[in-house]
C-alpha cells in the first residue's frame, strides 16, 4: 500500500526562524520591579546601571564602512604588560582558551592594550579574573573597547539606557521562558560568532560577569583556527574562494515575534568560508549555523551538505573547545574572528544571569 500523504501543520517554533536559535528574553518577559528590588526569592540586580532597556525610538541607518586599525600587528610579541612579573597564565587546553590573574584590563597602556589584541588572537578567548571592569562607569568601559574599533550598536537587544553601544545579556530572576524553549528543542547550544551578518564582523570582543548562578550558565569556545587545521589540504584547498551568505533578517523577525525592538534594518552580506587574521595570519573556518544561511554558486542540497558537514566537524570538535565557568569580577576577551561560542541556557534555579558585551567591529573578512 503506498503511503498516505497527511499535511503536516508547521509548528510552533518560534515562527520558524530555520537554524536560527532563539534564547534572548525581550521586554515582554522583563521583570522590571523584580530586577530594581528583587523578590521574596531572588536578590535585586547587583549592577542596576546595566539592566536592558528597549527604546523603541532608537533606530539607526545602515552601517556606513570604515577603516579598521589592527593593533594586535603593533604588539610586543614577549607580551610583557600581559605575560610579565605579577601575573599568572593558566591555559584551558593546548590550542585555545587561557585564564590570566594578575593584570587589571582597566589599567593597560595602549601599548598594553596592543598586546591584548595579539594575546587574544593567539590564544583565541582569555579569562580575566578579579577585574573593575563592571565598576567602572559606562562610557570608561565603553572607552576600553573603542580602542579595538568601532563599537557595534546591535540591532535587537537589551542595553543600559543611553548606551546602546553596550550589548546586554541577561535572564532575570525568576525567568522561566527556557521551558518553553525545550518544548521544541533538545540543547540549548547555538554555535555562532557574533553577528556575523555585517559587512565589518567583530574582532576583540569583551564580555563581562555582572549577576551569574551559582551554577550553570558557562559559555562554550571553539577554535576556527584549529577546525580549519584539521581538515586535510585536499579538503582546505576546497574550500578556499569559496563565499557564503550571513544573515540577520531571521534574528530581526525572532525580536518582533516577541514585542522586541529592531534598531537597524536587519541585512545580509558574502563572506569566505575562511579567512585569515591580519595579525597573526592564521587561517580559520568563518561559518556558524545561526546566521550562515548558504554558499554562493552551489545548489542548496550541496550548499547544506558541506555546511552540515563543516558545523557538525565544529560541535564535535571537543578537542578544539574551551568551556569557560562565570564567576564574580570575570572579564571574557575573545577574537571573534577565529572563534565561535555557545551560551548554556542550564540551570533551573531561577537565578539571575546578567552580562555586559562590548563589541568592536573589525575589518571586512579576506582569505589573505
């Protein structure tokens, strides 16, 4: 007998956004007195100058290019103001991730600062602990990451008010919408570099502990560099000159299907499923499921066959993989230009998890 063909009705999954996660929470699930006065379970905010904000009235016009200046290239390559006396190097695994004790962020000369930049990129996301960087007023923060480049206003989240230039993450006390989230999802891992879709992608990224869990809430690493080592020369020489489409219409459509805002017109661009960092001139695998959508030239079942196979070869890549652990005073830098990374949506205490991101935008992605 041959099968009967039944309609399928689509589901309810998050307006069928495809690849595209959904783990932000929006105004519609905000808990403003909650947050500024805490409840009978759960403390107030402790930094009540970083909770979001949406402001309908900020809307911006398409970004305009720019030219990037790569510090990292002027770097002192002995890294003395971040690998000299008084400070203590711990590496997560051989091939990325490190913790450093010792240094203050907030206190790097330019030069230092330079060295930061070529840190990071060697070492692909650095820990910092025990930092001010949280104390420190917004537009000082907010200074640090100018120096890296242009901060990236982003187009949908949460930021302190007046400061859209800082990007908020954050789960208020009490929040429970992750529910509804497992109810058509099975992990809440989401591999992606951030907002990948602009013409002038991140590069040194920073992000910053304000309220964590006791447990739970870490934020998963992995390496473009080393992923892309790992192929076979065969398989790398394949894939260079080819280009591959960004976009951020489906996290612009998941923002309005949840009373939330769209700053800026949501856009695509072509970037090269490799390219190199201009300061170290290491090579890296530059594609994520969340805002990666196809390859330019190929046909769609060859396009998803080879961007399968490319995620599947970075989520299984435990060996290519840092899982750094939140705790007060932790100052997260990474290179977004090598790197993917993953929250975890994975406690279930209700406690709150708040993050401040700053986000300079780099150079326009080149395989050479």
């Amino acid at each position: 007998m041959a099968p009967i063909a039944v309609e399928q009705q689509p589901r309810n999954d998050r307006n069928n956004l495809g690849q595209y996660k959904e783990l932000a929470t929006g105004p519609t699930s905000y808990q403003k007195d909650v947050e500024e006065q805490g409840s009978t379970d759960q403390p107030k905010a402790k930094f009540l100058k970083y909770l979001p904000t949406w402001n309908p009235a900020q809307k911006y016009p398409p970004l305009e290019p720019f030219e990037h200046y790569e510090h990292g290239k002027d770097a002192d390559p002995s890294l003395p103001d971040i690998l000299g006396a008084g400070s203590k190097k711990t590496d997560l695994t051989p091939t990325i991730g490190s913790e450093i004790e010792g240094v203050q962020l907030s206190s790097l000369t330019d030069a230092g600062k330079d060295q930061l930049a070529l840190f990071v990129a060697q070492r692909k996301v650095v820990a910092f602990r025990n930092q001010d960087f949280a104390d420190l007023p917004l537009d000082k923060a907010l200074g640090i990451g100018k120096y890296f480049g242009r901060p990236h206003i982003h187009p949908t989240s949460g930021s302190p008010a007046d400061f859209p230039e800082v990007h908020v993450v954050h789960r208020g006390a009490g929040d429970t919408s992750f529910k509804n989230f497992f109810d058509s999802r099975t992990s809440s891992v989401a591999w992606h570099s951030d907002v990948s879709y602009e013409r002038q992608p991140p590069g040194t990224t920073f992000l910053y502990i304000l309220d964590v869990p006791e447990t739970g809430g870490d934020t998963l690493f992995a390496s473009g560099v080393e992923a892309y080592n790992r192929l076979s020369p065969a398989f790398r020489d394949r894939l260079l000159g080819l280009q591959a489409v960004h976009s951020g219409v489906e996290q612009a459509e998941a923002s309005r299907s949840r009373g939330g805002i769209v700053r800026r017109e949501p856009t695509n661009n072509v970037h090269p499923l490799v390219r190199t960092h201009p300061a170290t001139g290491e090579k890296a695998l530059y594609v994520n499921p969340q805002f990666t959508r196809y390859i330019v030239g190929y046909k769609k079942e060859e396009s998803d066959a080879l961007l399968k196979f490319l995620y599947d070869h970075i989520a299984y890549g435990a060996d290519f993989q840092a899982r750094v652990k939140w705790a007060a005073g932790t100052v997260v830098v990474w290179d977004n230009r090598v790197t993917l990374h993953s929250a975890l949506v994975d406690w279930t205490t209700g406690q709150r998890r708040h993050l401040a991101r700053i986000t300079p935008q780099a150079e326009e992605p080149s395989e050479t």
